[in-house]
C-alpha cells in the first residue's frame, strides 16, 4: 500500500491499492518492523499532517477500516500525536492517539454504517497534538456499492454519477463504459495529471505547459490554454511491462466548454485522434490519421473536428466508420485545438467517459 492510498476490499477481503483522491499532507515511511501484522509493508508508509480524502462512491452505506500505526514516536512519548477524524462531516474519531496500542504496533479503527448521498465519501484528519497519520484506508461498499476487482487494471465501471451541476447534456456510463475523470480531487504529477484507473494525461508535441488542474465551481476541471492552435497533449492507459496497455473503444463522452478571455469570443475546435501502438506521434496533421468524429455531424468527412462549447455542454465523439471497434486497438488518444485558440483562452475539459472500452490483453 503506497502512502496517501486508498485500498477496496473486494468481499474475499482481497486488498486492492488504488493511489488518489488525497488533499493536503505529506508522505512518510519507515522500516521498522510491525506488531500485531502480517502485512508490515502495508503499515510502514503513511500520509501525516492536516489532510482529507474524496473518494467518489455512489450513494449507498459504507464500511471504512482506518490502518493506523505510530512508528515516529517512541513508547516514552505518550501523548505526542493526537487527532480527530471527521467523515461526512462528523467527527467519528476523537483525540486518537496511535501510540496508545504501542509504538510501532499496527491497529484498525473500523467504522460502520456511513450514509453517503452526494456521491462523495470525505475523510478530514485534523490534529489538536503535533499530526495526524493514517497508513491505509478500507472502504467496504454495503448493499452492492463498493468496486469489485482492482481498479487500476478495470476496463469498465458503472459510473452513474451526476455530471456536474452547471453542465448539460445526457449521458450514462454504463457497464463497458469508463469515468475517466469527474471532476473530483486529482493531484497533478511532475509532467502528468493521473486520472481514473491509473489512466494519465501527458505532453505531446511542443509545449503543452498550459495543461493544469483548476478549481471551477462545481468540481475541478482540466484546463487547457496558454498555447495556440495545433497544441494538445496526450491522455494514455495504465502501462503493463513498461509498455502502454492496449484497448478497444467505441467513442467518448466529454463535458467541456470554454473560459475565454476579454479579447476573445471566437468559436474554439478541437480533434481527439485515436493512435494505434507503434505509430508515430508526429503524424498528427497527416488526414490518413484517425480521429474520433463529432457525432452530432452527420458528415463524418468532415467531423473529426468538434467546437468547444460556450458553456458545459456534453461533446459525443465516435470512433471513425473506418475503426473495427471489435477488433482495432489503440494505446493512446491525443488531444488537438484546430481553430481560434488565443493565449487569453482556456479550455475546460469537466468529465470524460470512455465508451465500450475494453483491454486488448
């Protein structure tokens, strides 16, 4: 279990790590060895400090299990950490104290019943001495609500969460789909943004340094901006054996729009183009190259560029007329602005669904 991680037991008790959904804190880890464990690795890293966590769950009761250990202070500093946990809002853990169990000695507070309805399960850790820690988090879903598997390898997850309040246009995730971002709390990386599932977005081409994360309201947003036209970057699967994992799709969901400057109020476009393992990345303006099409136009000649919205709207692409989604693979998409991009614009991408996305391997 990496620090600052999230694991979903499935109903075997089979422990998954799932790395996100953290804000605040920082990363600690030791190598001593733990009590009352079979799992020491498990009980040697950590997240400390003022933190909370966001996991985005559907609405339904939860079990949560919080793995704690105090392998900082010693056995005579009784007293040195204590903190409260809050979860929905209620503190269900007060004035803990880890070292209370012994130092260096693994124990589980577990947490029963948790009501969740706004989609989001928070934890906020606050300490009244020193820091708060927490080694692990279980969060056990009640009533068929929790993932089964491990989401890091998933190829597809129901994600009936509401698309953000101030956006519009229907769209479901169903059973072969796959929320690949829903605005929830995600911490860039040195050169990449990690999305769901260990899916991540990255440069491609020149410079796209204008790729961030932004709070935008309702949720957070991946902004795009500060480049000119035929600028994007990547959005890419988890990587098995250093290479990028191969998939199959049927098309995608996006709820963007534009946050356009004063000087600004040109319509915006883009293309997402679908790239197959092997092909090179400096074929992005050759048209034998495939681009996911519009499919509001009915042209699909001229439909793989799409206009970004005025405000949140949902964007539906497919894949080409030309793309076997039974049987071609793809191991990336790169994102393209086409038309009008000035450097006071940003794009705000709010949500994206894959649609009948499956593993290739």
């Amino acid at each position: 279990m990496n620090a600052g991680g999230l694991a979903y037991a499935a109903k075997d008790g089979t422990m998954y790590s799932y790395d996100r959904y953290f804000v605040g804190g920082s990363e600690g880890s030791a190598t001593d060895p733990i009590a009352q464990t079979e799992d020491d690795t498990l009980y040697q890293s950590e997240r400390w400090g003022t933190f909370s966590y966001h996991f985005p769950v559907k609405a339904g009761t939860y079990d949560v299990d919080l793995h704690m250990v105090e392998a900082w202070y010693g056995p005579a500093q009784a007293g040195s950490r204590v903190f409260n946990v809050e979860v929905e809002g209620e503190t269900l853990v007060q004035g803990f104290n880890p070292l209370t169990a012994g130092h260096d000695t693994a124990q589980v507070v577990k947490l029963n019943d948790i009501e969740v309805t706004d989609g989001e399960l928070t934890l906020d850790f606050a300490a009244s001495m020193n820091e708060a820690n927490v080694a692990a988090i279980v969060v056990r879903g009640l009533e068929g609500n929790a993932e089964e598997g491990d989401p890091t390898v998933t190829e597809g997850t129901v994600g009936d969460d509401p698309v953000p309040a101030d956006c519009s246009g229907a769209g479901m995730a169903g059973a072969n789909d796959f929320v690949l971002f829903d605005g929830g709390k995600f911490s860039p990386g040195a050169g990449e943004i990690e999305l769901h599932g260990k899916w991540s977005t990255f440069n491609v081409w020149n410079d796209a340094m204008g790729l961030s994360i932004i709070d935008a309201g309702t949720g957070s947003a991946l902004k795009f901006g500060n480049a000119g036209i035929y600028q994007g970057f990547k959005i890419a699967p988890p990587k098995v054996g250093g290479a990028l994992r191969p998939f199959k799709i049927e098309g995608m969901d996006i709820w963007m729009q534009m946050q356009q400057g004063a000087a600004s109020n040109q319509q915006v476009t883009f293309g997402m183009r679908i790239t197959f393992p092997g092909e090179q990345q400096n074929q992005g303006g050759d048209p034998s190259t495939t681009w996911m099409y519009d499919a509001s136009k009915q042209d699909a000649g001229i439909s793989n560029v799409a206009t970004v919205p005025k405000t949140c709207t949902l964007v539906r692409l497919k894949t080409p007329a030309t793309w076997d989604t039974a049987s071609e693979v793809a191991d990336r998409f790169i994102f393209e602005t086409k038309s009008n991009l000035s450097a006071s614009d940003g794009i705000l991408i709010r949500r994206i669904v894959l649609k009948g996305v499956q593993f290739a391997d």
